[in-house]
C-alpha cells in the first residue's frame, strides 16, 4: 500500500497570495498520479468554496488539472486568465478570510449590509409557496434586456442563429442540452445581481453566501433527428440519510412557455422524500422509479429566476415549441453548507 505522503497546508500561497490554491492543485495532482490521498470534509468544503470563490467550474477546472499537469505557477496563470487577468481583491479576502479563520474586513462587511438592507424579493406568501411545494419563482429577477443579452452571449458561443432554425442543430452543443459555457462578462453579471442574492438570502436566512460558477443550457425543439437530450427527473445530490436543506436555481434568458422545454419539478417532495424511500420494495433503485406523472412544467418569461430546494425531483422536458429553451444555472449556499459524500 502506497504511504500517504505530505502535501502543502491551506495556508501556503503563491503569487496570487491565495490560501488553499496549492493544497488543492497539489492534492488534485496527487490524485492524477493515482497516489493516496485522504480528503477531510474540511479540504471538500474548502475546495468548493475555493473554485466558487475564484469563479471557476469545478469539471473545467479538474479537466485542465488533469489533461495538462501544470505547475503550481501555470495553474495560477489560468486561473487569472478565467478572471480576466485580475482577481478583485474583495475576492482574495474573501477567501483567506474563511481558510485563516478571520472576520471579514470592513468592504465585505458592507456589502453584506447592502443585501440585508435591500428590500425583500420573496413575500410572506412565496415563503409559504416555497414551504408547501419546494420551489419559488422570482419574477422579473434580472431585467428583461439583461436576460436578452445573455441569451445572445449564448447564441454567439454556439455559433447558431435564433432566426436560423437549421442552425440549432448542425454544431454540437455540449453533454446533452448542457454547454460548457461559464466565463462571459453577462454571465458574470447576473451571478452579482442583488435582487437574486436577496431572494436566497432569504431562504438560507443569511446574507453570507457563495455563489456557484455553473452551465448554462440549450435545448431546442425536437425534431426527428434531435430526440429529446434530458436530463429528465433526477436528483443531483446524495440520497443518503439524514438530509440536509439545500436550493438550485436556474435563470430563463428567453420567454419559456410549459410546452417549449420548461424546467420541470416534482412540488411539495421534499417534505415526503424519507417516507416515499422507505416504503420503496427492497432492491429498488429509487433513481430509477418513474416520476413524470407528477411533475409539473415551471413556465416563466425572460428575466424570471426560478429556485427549488435540491430535495426535488427535477429536470429539462422535451421542448414541443418553436423556440429553444436557453437557461443559465446559478446557486448559492453558506460556508456551513453540508452536503453527504457518500453517494446513495
């Protein structure tokens, strides 16, 4: 058995003077060369606070460690290149503050303010919405010409046409109807929209959140030739025991009727996910049970954010429109976040 050997400690930087950066480049490369390497919850929390902290993906991030096994400078130069070749300092200290265990300086002090002081987005009747069926839609989250702009940057990194149907379906899109598309000056944007970090601070009750560097999505009418891609229902997180609260949330960039690919869930499943396990016949994978007949298509306009909690059976559908479905995904979570490792 191979010895487990040392690695730098979060407290090691480099030129970017950013805590945990080695730990995880060092670990990650480790784990390329197929040595032991023993993950504590702690190097999980941090790793993802770290990659969300710097706007990276986790899956690009983890392909160019592995694809290229760069040195510990080479990674720190891509990850300046994924920022625009400048890292705001609130970022930097941000993330020492959580690695160091030091309280946040006086700049991030005040934005937390500026969210708690701006109004609230969700009213008494969505938090009872949100309680009863485990999703909220919040209505006009982003300006509608903001979402348009989007949805261009999305057109123009497919290289198709929104008035060129034959276009949507000649060049590949991604895994699925999922793009690989995270790094864009309007993506950006609506990730720092504080009608959006106002609606889930509300739901986590707290204003100090993270917010994830995620995909964004594609999916066209079907045709003979271009059957339905999914995801269909699923869950993305453990099905592990005890769970614990958890959002996802997705941007429409386009006018989305039920009928035109609509993310879809399964309402009020969360309150019933422990006893629906419990009474499944021994042996049944629960991932496998078919749940369409109960879910429902979520419709909203351009601009609308819809948020579920992560407990819900939920995904795509097939898009019977005429336009395609064009989504950004985007969460937010807590340092204290705990999600189960093991996965069920």
């Amino acid at each position: 058995m191979s010895e487990l050997l040392p690695h730098p400690s979060s407290a090691e930087t480099g030129q970017l003077n950013v805590q945990h950066l080695k730990r995880f480049w060092a670990l990650t490369q480790a784990k390329r060369r197929g040595q032991p390497v023993a993950l504590t919850e702690q190097d999980w929390r941090y790793d993802n606070l770290l990659l969300n902290g710097l706007g990276l993906p986790l899956e690009e991030t983890i392909q160019y460690l592995h694809g290229t096994a760069p040195t510990f400078d080479e990674f720190e130069q891509w990850v300046m290149a994924k920022n625009y070749g400048q890292l705001a300092p609130q970022q930097v200290e941000r993330l020492n503050s959580i690695f160091s265990g030091q309280p946040y300086g006086p700049a991030l002090r005040a934005h937390l303010r500026e969210i708690e002081a701006y109004p609230d987005v969700l009213s008494a009747e969505d938090l009872r919405f949100w309680q009863q069926h485990g999703y909220v839609v919040v209505r006009g989250a982003i300006p509608r010409a903001q979402a348009m702009a989007t949805e261009q940057a999305v057109w123009g990194a497919l290289g198709m046409q929104p008035d060129n149907p034959a276009s949507w379906y000649t060049l590949p899109i991604g895994k699925g109807i999922m793009m690989d598309f995270y790094h864009h000056p309007t993506l950006a944007a609506n990730r720092r929209v504080l009608r959006i970090q106002k609606a889930f601070a509300q739901l986590w009750q707290t204003p100090d959140l993270w917010t994830t560097t995620d995909r964004t999505s594609f999916n066209p009418p079907e045709t003979p030739g271009f059957p339905f891609q999914g995801p269909r229902l699923h869950w993305d997180v453990s099905l592990q025991q005890p769970f614990h609260f958890g959002t996802q949330g997705l941007l429409y960039l386009c006018d989305t009727p039920a009928e035109q690919g609509a993310f879809c869930c399964v309402p009020g499943f969360h309150r019933t996910l422990e006893s629906w396990l419990a009474e499944l016949p021994a042996g049944t994978d629960p991932r496998r049970v078919n749940l369409d007949a109960q879910a429902v298509p979520i419709a909203a306009q351009a601009g609308d954010f819809v948020i579920w909690h992560h407990l819900l059976p939920h995904g795509s559908s097939p898009n019977r429109g005429t336009y395609p479905r064009i989504v950004q995904y985007l969460n937010m979570y807590p340092v204290e976040f705990r999600e189960n490792m093991a996965w069920v």
